[in-house]
C-alpha cells in the first residue's frame, strides 16, 4: 500500500484484495487515458481516476503486442494550481521501473528540488520524437502529506515585511551571480551566512525556534523525494473522497517564496487551518512540467 494513499481518503484500504479492486476500478473506469511509445518500441499507458477535486489515483503499465494492459504500479496524486518555477528542469529515469524524477535547482529554494514527475508520458513522447530540451517550460508542483500540524503565524508589521522581501531579493540576485563563478558574491553570501548564524545562536537560548524560522524546506529521511516543510497558508479548501467520504484539506502554501499545493486528511492534520497561519509536515513532492503552447497539443 502507498504510504500517501491516506492523503487523498484511502486510510481504510489496507488489504491487497481491495487494493486490486481499486485499481482495476480507476483502469476501467479512467478519467484520462494516456499513451506513449518509448524510446525501446514499448507502448506505455497511464490510467487516472479522480476521487475529489483535482486528487486521485493514476495506474502505470505497459500494452503488449495484442493491446493487452499489464499494470506496473500506481501513484495518488494532487493536481496543482499555478507556477510554482520558471527555472530549467532536469528529467531522470527511476531504476527499477518506467517512472522519472525531476530536478529543478530554484535559487529561492537553496537546494535542488527533487520531485516525482506526474505527467512522463508528455515527455516520454517529446524524448521519442527527439525534441529534447524543451525550451520555455514551467513547473507545477503539489505535495500530499501522511501527516502535519498547524501553527500560528510570526507577527510582522508592513516594514518588517518590506525589509525581507528586499532581502530575499538582493539574496537571490547574489546567488545568480555566486552561480556565474563572481567571487565577491560568494564572500558575500558566505559572510551573510556567518552572521545570521551567529544571531540565531544568540536568540535561540531565550526564544522558540519558530518564532525565529519563518519557513523551511528541508530534505527529509533518505527518498529524495520526501521534504520537511513550514509554510504560511495563503488560500485552502476542504474535498471528499466520493468512494471513501473521508475529508481532505487541500491547503496552497508559500514556503521559501515558493508556492504550491499540499493535500492531507483531515484526520491527519494537528489543528485548524486557516489563511495566515502556518502549515508544519512532511510531504512527497510532485511536479508537473507545463510545456510550451505550440508543443502541449501534440505531446499531450
């Protein structure tokens, strides 16, 4: 069973028996059917299913030469809502089955983002067709937790505000220049560093770590994909599994002038989410790779 089932409603599905009978129900009766030949002549296929808005489940397998559907693995997911990242994107293949991972190194973020890529079969189909880069795409990304809680909000007034968004932005143009080899960005970079340190050492003995931390994005455990996260809450809304009746949040967050969607069960969350204050979990990270205009309709 998919640790992040419980995500989009299916705590209660813990047997094998009703898990195939889920996944042939979300194959027959598909929302989205796609289809795609790799690059080795083998016609794959993905078959999703929404159980809520926007959430469900996708089966990935392969066609063999009678048009027979052989299932490989499944995934749930969470559509997300707007750009998350305009930077370049890396694609790579898992080992042990026809699923990829992106890569996306956002300097906002400081780390390279790794995610779970929802829709392969677009790019299988740009790779086979030797389109490969693809200029001009976005990232969309979404998250399902298994598991958060909510917290109140840093108080800060207009002036504060204003002086970190300055910050952040002076911070990121020094890191596009750190990233081009400028050595005096570097320094800088390294000695803002030191120094932040060092004030967070100081007010750390007297005061809670997240009145100082505002947000985070951190690797979490040893899947890459995986991330602890804290996030200001800035839109949300509550679904249901249509099979299951469990109630899901699906909360839009803003985590290191990143936002993105997270989906959880409501049993799941510690608290009561609203807009202002702050999501506190660990998620799966997935993305969505939006590719050019002229090319969506022929890849899709």
């Amino acid at each position: 069973m998919h640790k992040f089932m419980r995500s989009i409603g299916f705590s209660s599905f813990e047997s094998r028996k009703k898990l195939q009978e889920l996944l042939a129900d979300v194959v027959m009766n598909s929302d989205r059917r796609s289809i795609a030949m790799n690059q080795e002549n083998v016609l794959l296929g993905e078959f999703s299913k929404d159980f809520a808005e926007g959430l469900g489940i996708a089966v990935c397998g392969e066609f063999d030469d009678v048009d027979k559907f052989t299932y490989e693995y499944y995934y749930p997911y969470l559509q997300g809502s707007g750009i998350t990242s305009k930077e370049d994107i890396t694609v790579e293949r898992h080992a042990d089955k026809e699923s990829y991972a992106g890569v996306c190194d956002d300097m906002k973020v400081g780390i390279s983002l790794i995610f779970y890529l929802k829709n392969k079969l677009p790019y299988v189909k740009a790779q086979t067709m030797n389109k490969l880069p693809i200029q001009g795409t976005t990232l969309t990304l979404s998250a399902l937790s298994a598991g958060g809680m909510v917290m109140l909000p840093i108080q800060k007034d207009k002036e504060q505000m204003e002086r970190v968004k300055q910050a952040s932005a002076t911070r990121n143009s020094l890191m596009a220049a750190a990233r081009k080899g400028d050595e005096d960005a570097i320094e800088t970079l390294t000695l803002e560093d030191m120094d932040m340190y060092t004030t967070i050492s100081k007010r750390i003995q007297k005061e809670d770590v997240f009145s100082l931390v505002d947000t985070y994005f951190m690797p979490y455990g040893v899947e890459c994909d995986q991330y602890s996260v804290l996030g200001e809450i800035t839109g949300m809304r509550a679904a249901a599994n249509r099979m299951t009746g469990e109630q899901i949040y699906v909360l839009t967050l803003y985590c290191n002038e990143l936002i993105f969607d997270v989906c959880i069960n409501q049993r799941d969350l510690y608290g009561e989410p609203q807009v202002g204050r702050r999501f506190k979990g660990i998620i799966w990270l997935q993305g969505q790779i939006n590719f050019p205009t002229f090319l969506s309709a022929e890849l899709t």
